[in-house]
C-alpha cells in the first residue's frame, strides 16, 4: 500500500510562530505516595473531599503553528456503499471564539504546539465506526520550509471501531534505523489517516496534532517519583503537559474500568478542553502496527 508521505512530502511549510497566553494553575499541594492497593480508596478520598476536579490549563508561553487538520470527516467507499468515517483527535480543542467568521481564514488560524515529556510518546485519536481496516500514522520534523517524515507505521482498526485509539512510538531500535525518538526541543506534526482510499490520501480522513518535546523539569520529575500512579495525570495537567496528561489517563481507564474517581476525572478532563462529546466514548487497546517500507 502507498503511503501518505508520498502525499504529505508535498506540501511545503511557510512557518509562522505565535504566541498563546494561558490561564494560570493552581499548584499541586500535598500529595502523599500510597501502596498500589489503597491508591483507588486513597484517589478518591483525597479528591472528593478536597472537590478538586481534573482540569488542563497551557503554562506560559507557547509556540503555535497553524491549524491544518483537528477534526476530519470524509466519505469512504466499502464495496457498494459509502461510509461517512469520522477521526478526531483528542487535543484541547481551539474555542469558537478563537476562529475567523470565514472558513478560508479558519484553516489558517494558528493552534498551540502541545508538549510530551517523553522520547516515545502516545498519542490518541477517536474514530468512528468504520469497516475500512486500516489507518496509518506518521511522523513529520520541521526542517527550515519544509517537513521530514521520520516515522511512519501502518495501524490495524479492524474490530477497534467506534472508539478510543492510542498509538505509542515504538522504542527505538539500535538495530534499525525507522526513528530515534522524539528530540528535546523539537516540533513535530504528528497524522493519522484512515486509509479509505490509498490511490488519494489528500482526500482520506485525518486527524493531526503538533507536540514539542520537552526536558522533564526537576519539580515534575520529583512530583511523579513522590505521587501514585493514579494521580500522575493530575500532576501532568499541573505543569501544563497535555499528551501525558491525556495518555496516562486513558491508561488507568482501561486499567480500571469501573474506578468512579478516575471516571470522573476522564470526565472533567476532557470536558475543560472542548472534548465532551467524547467522554463516553470506549477506549480501545494499543493497535497493532506493523512498519512498510
């Protein structure tokens, strides 16, 4: 199957940097390591009686870049029938208010590069139900005008539509030369494609995100060592890091189905960034992937 890089390598980038200011956050006091089995009693009573609700506010500054995807809808052919397929992906979503009246100015507004922490990161995408059977992902790195794909890998969705999925970078490989992971301080543009038709990729569904890499600061690193794992996504959300906020998350969801608390926090989460239509939504197990050369 062709890939989308063929596609994507033919664009060429004007890059443009802006600025987001952020609300400011409230400071995590307080928190107490437990043992792994009184982390959900522990969660629960810490935060409920403290009526904290899980929420993510950006930090400072922020380099942006322009918004070229975010939600994506388009028609995929099965067989005989048409099928509308849906693919959103699960980042703070830019406000209403936020946007040019017209829609040629809309595709050009410039959206806030969120960070990772980590060289390997996951991202999450929510797909509706689908037959067609495979997405793939693939990962581009600014170079001056232009964009490097530097990672590509082909996604299995069979039996994982409608619902929540996460893609993971693969740990590097010594032995192979596909990616060395993501570098501190670098901006990449991170796409997923529902590979509907693979002849023309400009017009197959996509969902797309910017991620900066980040140094993990000292006082992070501290909180998470000091903190149940249970509460990671909160510390995360404090210090402004929205893809391990929103992953490690996702993680205890599927760890703990029927936790309330952890529920309630996915709920609030997704909630504070405009993502409320898909806080019912069920997550799916990493995919399977596969890499084509």
């Amino acid at each position: 199957m062709k890939k989308p890089s063929i596609y994507l390598k033919t664009f060429s980038l004007m890059l443009s940097l802006g600025l987001v200011m952020s609300a400011s956050v409230m400071a995590i006091a307080g928190l107490k390591p437990s043992s792994p089995n009184q982390e959900n009693q522990k969660l629960s009573e810490t935060l409920v009686a403290g009526n904290k609700r899980l929420r993510f506010r950006r930090r400072g500054i922020r380099a942006s870049r322009r918004r070229t995807g975010g939600f994506s809808r388009g028609m995929c052919q099965i067989g005989d029938q048409e099928q509308i397929v849906n693919i959103t992906p699960l980042l703070p979503q830019v406000q209403t208010q936020e946007l040019p009246e017209d829609e040629e100015s809309s595709a050009n507004v410039q959206v806030p590069v969120e960070l990772t922490v980590e060289e390997m990161p996951t991202f999450l995408v929510h797909v509706s139900e689908t037959q067609v059977e495979e997405a793939v992902f693939t990962l581009l790195k600014e170079e001056g005008d232009i964009e490097k794909v530097v990672y590509e890998n082909t996604i299995s969705l069979k039996d994982k539509t409608p619902g929540i999925v996460s893609i993971s970078l693969p740990a590097p490989d010594a032995a192979s030369s596909d990616h060395d992971g993501l570098e501190t301080g670098e901006i990449y543009r991170w796409v997923v494609f529902i590979a509907c038709d693979p002849n023309d990729w400009s017009q197959n569904p996509r969902a797309e995100g910017w991620v900066k890499r980040i140094a993990k600061e000292d006082s992070l690193a501290q909180e998470l060592a000091k903190t149940p794992e249970m509460q990671h996504p909160e510390v995360y959300a404090v210090h402004g890091v929205w893809t391990e906020t929103v992953s490690s998350l996702a993680k205890l969801r599927e760890r703990y189905p029927d936790n309330p608390q952890v529920q309630a926090d996915w709920k609030d989460l997704l909630e504070s960034v405009g993502l409320e239509n898909l806080v019912a939504e069920r997550p799916v197990n990493s995919p399977e992937s596969r890499v084509e050369n």
